[in-house]
C-alpha cells in the first residue's frame, strides 16, 4: 500500500517532455511510481481536470531571519514552493560577534528593506559562526527544504570588524586566509554556497556601502581556492557588470571549479546591459563553465500605499509631519477626516529632487487591481489618466491609494520594465542560460512583494499573455523545477519520475490567479509587510506530506534544512 497516490492528473514532470495524463504513487516521501497505479493508498487525491507538477525550488530568497520565527515561509509557500535557498546577495546573520549583530540588522535593513525594529526582536541571533548558524536552523521544522549560503558581506565585516565597510581599505593576508578557512569549514558544515554583492545600490541603513563592494581580486581569488577545496558549493553573484567585472568573474570560474549564477535583470540607465551580459554567460559556458543568469519572470514593481515603505507624498513636509508618525492602520481615517490635510498633500508638493523624481514614477504608475496586471499600460498610468481627466496627478494618486478603505496600492515596475511592456523579459525566459530567480521572498517587505513568482510564471505566460509572446506549460514549469534545482546540485528533486523526492503541486490551472497584494501586520515588533496569496493551489506536497490544501495551510512543518 502507497502513502499517497495523486490519481488521473496531467502532469508536467519538469523535464520539459509533453504533458500526460498519469498517476503517481508516493511512499516515505520518495515517488515510486509514475503511470497507471491500480494499488490502494493511504490518501488519495482525484487530480481529473488537474495539472500535477513537481514543487517549485526558489534560490533566491532572503528569509535568513524570517526563518528563525516564520515555520511557513510566506509567501512563497502559498506559491508552491517547496525548497527555498536563501543568503542571498551577501547578506545575511552570519557569522556574528556578540556585539556586532546591530551592524548585520542595519546591512538587511538597508539592501533587503526589513525593518530593523522587526529583526531586533524576532531574530534571536543564539550563534556565532555560520555552522552554528545551520545547526540553529535545522533544531527547528519547516513547510518546506531550506538551504542556506554563506553572505560575503557578513564574512568579511566578521573577520575585518569596521574595516570590512570602509572601501578604501583591504584585508591583510591572514584576514583574506581566514575568510577563505570560514568559508570551507561553512561550506564543509553544510553551507549551500557563497553570495556576494558587488552592486552600488546595496546599501546598509545608515547608506554605507556593503562591504562586498569593494573586494578585489586577491581576495575573491582566496575565496574561489577554499570553494575548489571544499569542491561543493554555488558562487551566486549580484553586480553592475561594468567594465572589467567579466573577466574578474571568469577567473572566479577558473580558480573554483565551481557553479556560478549571476543576477541578470534590465535596468532603465542601462537597458540593454542585461544583454550584454548574457552574452558574457554564454561565453563563459562556451569555454567550459557553469554559469547561469537568474531571471524575474514578472516587472519589480514597487508598490505604493498609504501604509508601505514609501509612497508619492514622502518627504512631501504635510506627509511627514502629520502621517507619517501615525501607525499605518491610521492614517487613512486621518486623511479622510481633515480635508485640509488632503489639500495640503496635493497643492504643496515640493519643487525637490525628490518630488521630480515621484512625478517620474506617477508616469508609469498604475492603480493595483484583481485581476491582478502586472503588465499594465503606461497609457493608463496615473499622469496619463490625470491629463485626460484634466485633473492634478497628485490629486488622483492619492485618490486611488485611499479606495478600498485605504488599501489601495500603487504598482510602479521600476526594473524589466524599460519599453513598457514584459518584452525583455519574455527575451531573458528564452534564454536556455537562464533559470528563474530575484523573487526576493522574505525582502522588500514593505516595498516590493514578487515571491508569488511561480503563480505569475505559469499563469501568464503559459496562459494569459495577450501582449507578446507566451511560452509552453512544459518549459516554464522545468525553468523552476528541474533547472534550479540543477544549478544547487540538489538533484533529488525538481522531477516527477520515481525515486526522487515527493514534492508536488497539484493546481487547478484554469483558476490559477494571483490575489491583489495587501499589507499585514504580523512581523515581531508588530511591523507590517506586503503579501500576496494565490487561488488554485489544491494541494501541495513537500516530502509526501500535505501542507497547502484549497489554498490553505494544513498545518503540517516536513520541511527540514539542507545541508
């Protein structure tokens, strides 16, 4: 007798072969069977009319804090996710000094936007080095496989204290020899790689640059000989990619002998560098290496309410004094009692820099809606909406951000967003060098909510895609099952053939949908966040067991840490 068998599904079995009906039989969290299964079962589930896929594998997350008081991951455990990798862009909590953690919760706070007060309280930062960091993660159960890298940032500021953040200094030979020995032993203790970030917009709190930044070529050398030592482990990289940084992360390759993938997304000042770089990538499998580009299959859009991170009237003097100091559940009965208040808002926006550039944003802006359109018509932008209506487009976006009792959001897409429309996206997805990745999930919280990826992926460009191209079911499914799961090596997953790992999705595709994003306020130290839920989940599996049932949690932790 099975544990479980998913009877009469289609399934899509993330290796890119053409859909099939089939059954599939699981015992002790392994799939044994694949095909027509006439033996009994301990549970059963009626998949007629449903698609049946493997669980997604997200490795690009950021729930390095999260993780410590979140057993549920959201949101990306209401997206089917089922192995989540985080660590991601150099930050994370470990390793740490006794007295240095405010320093990491500053880092997160600046390049992750987290708020500090929620990392303070939740995260109860009960280790010192990175495998004490994996030992306190696998003491606790999770609704999904989680792995951990190791953050190049928080290696070098723990071996070379304030130093690590000043940019003009560099580290000593025995400091560069101890990061490379931490980052083995991290590696050998279970560490699924090491992340670095060498992007200028990652910033701490207080604006100071991450301490990646600047490392030069010895140092990353030393880093790439402890990765061939350890001989496992991705090296994942997120960069500006200019000039000279090709070749500096081709002889990373040489030295390491190891995976590397890189952050590939389309900026405006730059719009056809992501191009460019894939073009590196290619020419660095051409001579022999691992490397991939990890794509966004949607915008990152930036959402704009009365009660996130930042919206049009911020540092507006009216915003600041009279709202801003509110809790965000406030301020929409405030605005609605004080008509001078709204007036003020809109007739003294300030002629700053800042405000220019949030009249830029209005052009591109559209109101946030379910259906939920994450490839909206800048015509239909909150400026181009103000001009045919004749009316102030501050007048206008504040009027939209207080519809719905004032849970109206803004949607910006600031990145893969250049045109105005998903073309260069649908060019990146093309791209066999490419898997999906920069979700984000756990980051951003109170700015940009894009962990609800695989929902977006399947939905609109295996489904709804009116705009442009659209892609087979079968290729976006393996994208984020099989792919991913190969750039980690984690090659017990990802598939539905027998003997590897019984995660699985079983999706109504036809009612697949986003849900419009909603702030919540359910962080430690009572901070909000931005989540975003999904319909026609029926059934999620991770390891055989039931943890998402009709879009709901079961209540069911299988998950474990990966080492």
């Amino acid at each position: 007798m099975f544990d479980l068998v998913i009877r009469g599904g289609t399934v899509v079995d993330g290796t890119g072969a053409p859909r099939r009906t089939a059954d599939v039989a699981v015992s002790d969290g392994v799939i044994r069977e694949v095909g027509r299964i006439t033996a009994p079962a301990r549970q059963t589930v009626d998949a007629d009319g449903l698609l049946v896929t493997p669980g997604f594998v997200d490795i690009h997350t950021h729930y390095d804090g999260q993780a410590t008081w979140d057993p549920y991951l959201s949101p990306s455990s209401m997206h089917g996710v089922t192995t989540a990798v985080f660590g991601n862009c150099g930050v994370g909590f470990a390793p740490v000094r006794p007295n240095s953690k405010d320093r990491l919760i500053q880092l997160m706070e600046g390049v992750e936007d987290i708020p500090g007060t929620v990392l303070s309280e939740g995260v109860p930062f009960d280790w010192e080095s990175f495998p004490e960091y994996l030992d306190a993660l696998a003491r606790r159960s999770f609704i999904m496989d989680i792995g951990a890298q190791m953050p190049h940032g928080v290696l070098r500021f723990y071996v070379m204290g304030d130093r690590g953040f000043d940019h003009a200094e560099r580290p000593s030979a025995d400091e560069t020899a101890t990061m490379a020995r931490l980052l083995e032993e991290s590696l050998a203790a279970g560490a699924m790689g090491l992340t670095t970030s060498r992007t200028r917009k990652h910033k701490a709190s207080d604006g100071t640059l991450t301490p990646s930044l600047s490392a030069d070529e010895p140092e990353l050398h030393a880093l790439a000989l402890a990765m061939k030592r350890a001989g496992r482990g991705v090296f994942e990289v997120n960069s500006d990619f200019g000039p000279g940084e090709f070749e500096i992360l081709r002889s990373f390759c040489a030295a390491s002998g190891r995976p590397m993938s890189w952050l590939i997304v389309q900026v405006d000042k730059y719009p056809n560098l992501w191009r460019e770089t894939m073009e590196q990538i290619h020419a660095a499998r051409a001579e022999g290496h691992d490397v991939t580009g990890q794509v966004g299959c949607r915008p990152i859009g930036m959402l704009m309410g009365l009660q996130t991170s930042i919206n049009p009237f911020t540092g507006h003097s009216a915003w600041e004094k009279a709202l801003r100091p509110l809790h965000p559940t406030k301020r929409y009965a405030a605005l609605m009692a004080d008509p001078a208040l709204r007036k003020a808002l809109v007739d003294g926006v300030p002629a700053t820099e800042g405000a220019l550039g949030m009249a830029r944003m209005l052009e591109r802006a559209t109101l946030l809606t379910e259906p939920v359109d994450l490839e909206p018509d800048i015509a239909n932008g909150v400026s181009a909406l103000a001009r045919r209506q004749q009316r102030n487009p501050w007048e206008l976006a504040l009027e939209m951000m207080l519809s719905d009792d004032g849970n109206g959001l803004l949607l910006y897409p600031f990145e893969n967003y250049s045109a105005g429309n998903s073309d260069a996206i649908a060019e990146m997805l093309a791209d066999e060098a490419s898997v999906i990745g920069v979700a984000d999930g756990g980051a951003h919280v109170g700015l940009i909510c894009d962990a609800s990826a695989p929902t977006y992926l399947l939905s609109y460009w295996a489904r709804d895609r009116r705009r442009g191209r659209k892609f087979d079911l079968e290729y976006v499914v393996r994208k984020h099952t099989a792919d991913t799961a190969r750039v980690y090596g984690l090659g017990d997953r990802g598939v539905i053939q027998p003997g590897k790992r019984a995660d699985l999705n079983v999706i109504d595709f036809d009612r697949l949908m986003l849900r419009k994003t909603e702030v919540v306020h359910d962080l430690p130290a009572g901070g909000s966040r931005l989540l975003q839920k999904a319909r026609g989940y029926r059934h999620t599996f991770c390891a055989g067991v039931e943890t998402v049932r009709d879009d709901a949690y079961t209540g069911a932790l299988p998950g474990r840490l990966m080492r």
